[in-house]
C-alpha cells in the first residue's frame, strides 16, 4: 500500500477526532429539513459479515400501478467534516482496501461499523432517494431529501437469494418483521423491471470469478468463489437507479458532479474477433446491445464457460473511471450499464466519490453554493481513478501471494488457462481450476485475450505474488 501511495494507517488526528465523535455520540433524531421515516420497513441487504452498512432500502404499491422504492444512504459527511483530519485520509485512499488478509477500511471501524453504519435497531441519519418506477423498468420521477431511518433487518445474500429463487424458506429476520416478505417482494418485483430495462438498452450481463482464499492458520486451503445471485442483483439494480436518480438531480439543480463512466471500448476490433470465433457477428462500431446479445447467447449455450468469456469481455472494455460533470455539459456514458447520468453515491463508508457526492447533494438541498469548485472536482476525480487503481493492484497482489501458497506444491502440472491480458508489458493467463492468475512467461508468442491455452505451472513467489507458466505445445 505504502509503494503505492495509499495510507494502511491512521494519523494520530484522525484517530483523535474518530474516538471524539464516539465520546459525543448519541441517538439521531429529525432536525430541520430531515423526514421522519422511521416507521418504515427498511432492510439491508449484504454480505453475511459485512458490518459496514450503507444503504437500506423500502418500497410501496402506488394506486396508479407504479412501485415507490426509497433507498437510504448513510448519511457519513454528518460525522466525518470537511477538510477534518479523517477526510484527509479518506481522500488520499479514496476507498477501503480489502485484501484477502486484511481489511484496511477508509474511515476507522468506529464510523463505518457503528455511528455511520445503517446497522440493525439504530438510528441514523440518512439521504434518502425516493423514485417511482413503472411496470417497463423506468424511473418516472425522483428527488432526495435528508431524513432519519431504522433498519429493521439485517439480511444476508445468500439466505434471500434462495429465499427469493424458491429453494429455501424466508430467512428468520425476514419472517420476524411483519410485512418485510411482502415488501422485498416487491422490491424484487421493482429491481427486476429495472433491469430489463437497462439490458433492452444494452446493459451488460457480466459474470466474473471473484475467488477469496480460505485460510487454515497460515495455510490457504482454497480459493473460494464468490458467485452472482438473486438478491445481489436486487441491490445491484436499486443502487444503479438511485445512482442515476442521484446524478440527475444534482443536474437539475445546476450543481457540478462527480460521474462513474465507462469509455465505449478502445479494443472493439478484438470483441469483434472474439465473437468471430463464437460463431457471432458484432458490428465494426462498438455497440452495446449487440454486445449483450452475444453474451446472452454464450451464457445460453455454455453457462459452464460463460465466466471465462466474460473475463475476456471485461478485460477489453477497459477500467472505469472518475470524471467531473458541469451543469448543462453532456453526460459521458457508462458503456456497460447503457446508462449515460451515473455518479457513484451510494456508499460513502467506503468510496470517497460517494461521501464527495452526498456534500454535493446536501449543499443542493440546502440552497447552497457546492462545496467543490468545478477544477478542484477535476482533480479529485483524476486522484479517485489514481488511488481506486492503486487499491485494486493491492487486492490483487495479496489474492496472488494467497493463489501463490496454494499452488506452491505442484511445480510442473499441467492446467487448461484463459490468456485474460496481452500487451508488451506482458501476457496474463488464468487456469480455469482453480481460479488463479499469473504470467506466461514462454510461449506467448500470438496470443490474444480470450484464447484457451495449456500452461505449466513453472514458479511461485509468495512475498511478491508471482505465479509463472509456460505454455504447453
């Protein structure tokens, strides 16, 4: 972290000012300007350990056939101030950095786990997005107020996805709260449509290996997979229209923003050859939708491959990236959610963009003047894709030394691989079983991204996290 410009520590400021924030901390309450929706049915959604809450989310049936969905975002900017010693280093690292060994948070576990975590029975102050979506998936209408929230449940993925598929019965804390079942009902319902939507439109359907190590002590035992579901999905697709919902707000009231976009894709002419060799035409321009056509088709036809293709996919689209947006400037587009207003807001305990947001969005709200100028929010933006980059190469160096003791034993076997990098700095190669990445170091020559190739397993380097495979002939 520290060769690479991010902060694993604390100043003594920061640590000074969080544990003052716990010494004062008390319950919230409505203020001026803040709704009072405790009595709602909010709920959230995550990881089965995941302490670090930051959204909730609520529907209504509305008479005219259109679903109400409120989603509530931590309100993180009421504890942690402006130019204060915690959004110092919050806006060096810009995000938490979670290593397979270690979880170095962006704000100290007292907020992001407790006083601006959305956690169960609390209450906390929130931003609200409230938007009416219609049957087709379209978010007719939208605004955001401050508010205070309840959680009344803490849910995990994995339990409400087979809840939701039909596999298994309601999670205990779902049943215990009466008319929670029918509300994640409907904002299933609701978040479905949404993204049906967004994929007529072009949306992406991507499914990507995310494997995390299993420890035993010291020893990595296995890289565990960490697939998509049903209820992963129904947050995925709330947050993407709150996220826009967000954006245009802040549009409509002649604020600056920050924007997530995704550039339409440098290396079109190779998905074009990668759809070749499937048997599918893509036109020579990029295309959105008839690049999901083909990924629908491939998920289709061989489900047990589709993530291989997938990696290929994301890999030539390219990283996204920060970028500030002027009032009355054109939006840029995110090319894989086929959306073109999209700011990161919503999870300000761990991404600095979206705790940069949410002052945007309260200065809004309030009448004020933004609390950024258009060239500092140039600059943040240019340090967040920096730092998240940084982040995401610390991630990925830790699950390699992990990949590393897993396979420090079988020197010499042979496996089947995916080349999922090729440039002059290197080509990259990951074996389908187990899920692990390194270099091809011999026998690169010709090889693009999305070719299948038989590797040998050469080296491994613990410390550094290099795994390196020749290619077999």
């Amino acid at each position: 972290m520290i060769d690479r410009g991010l902060l694993p520590e604390f100043s003594d400021a920061a640590i000074a000012e969080a544990r003052r924030l716990a010494e004062e901390a008390s319950a919230a309450r409505p203020a001026d300007g803040e709704r009072d929706l405790r009595g709602l049915l909010w709920a959230s959604i995550d990881n089965d350990d995941s302490m670090d809450l930051d959204q909730l989310s609520v529907a209504e049936a509305l008479p005219s056939g259109q679903t109400k969905v409120l989603v509530a975002i931590a309100d993180v900017d009421a504890k942690v101030g402006l130019r204060s010693a915690l959004d110092e280093h919050a806006g060096v690292n810009t995000t938490s950095v979670y290593t397979d060994a270690q979880i170095f948070p962006m704000l100290p576990e007292v907020l992001s786990t407790d006083l601006t975590s959305l956690g169960e029975g609390r209450e906390r102050q929130a931003i609200v997005i409230e938007m009416q979506v219609d049957t087709s998936g379209q978010v007719t209408e939208g605004h955001l107020d401050r508010a205070i929230v309840v959680n009344r449940a803490k849910l995990a993925y994995g339990s409400v996805a087979a809840w939701l598929d039909g596999q298994a019965g309601a999670p205990p804390k779902l049943a215990a709260v009466p008319g929670l079942v029918d509300n994640l009902r409907l904002q299933d319902s609701a978040a479905q449509a949404l993204r049906r939507r967004r994929h007529q439109r072009g949306a992406l359907e991507l499914e990507t290996l995310e494997p995390r190590a299993v420890f035993d002590g010291d020893a990595v035992t296995d890289l565990r997979l960490e697939p998509r579901n049903r209820a992963k999905e129904l947050i995925e697709d709330l947050m993407i229209a709150a996220n826009v919902t967000t954006a245009r707000f802040l549009e409509d009231r002649g604020s600056p923003s920050l924007r997530r976009v995704l550039r339409s894709p440098e290396r079109w002419a190779r998905l074009v050859e990668l759809a070749g060799a499937h048997g599918t035409r893509l036109p020579n321009e990029p295309d959105a939708r008839a690049l999901e056509e083909f990924l629908t088709e491939r998920r289709a036809k061989e489900p047990e491959r589709f993530a291989d293709v997938s990696l290929a996919v994301v890999k030539l689209l390219g990283r996204g990236e920060y970028a500030v947006e002027p009032p009355g400037r054109h939006a840029t587009e995110h090319f894989g959610l086929a959306v073109k207003d999209y700011a990161h807001s919503t999870a300000p305990n761990r991404r600095f963009p979206d705790l940069v947001t949410q002052r945007l969005v309260k200065a809004a709200l309030a009448g004020q003047p933004a609390p950024y100028a258009v060239e500092a929010l140039g600059i943040l933006a240019r340090h967040c894709t920096v730092a998240e980059d940084a982040a995401t190469k610390v991630e990925r160096q830790v699950r390699k030394s992990a990949a590393a003791l897993l396979l420090q034993g079988r020197i010499g076997e042979t496996f089947d691989a995916l080349v999922t990098g090729a440039s002059p700095k290197g080509t990259w190669v990951r074996l389908l079983r187990p899920p692990v990445e390194g270099r091809l170091v011999h026998g690169f020559d010709g090889l693009d991204v999305g070719d299948r190739v038989q590797v040998r397993l050469d080296r491994t380097d613990v410390q550094h996290g290099f795994i390196d495979f020749s290619r077999r002939r």
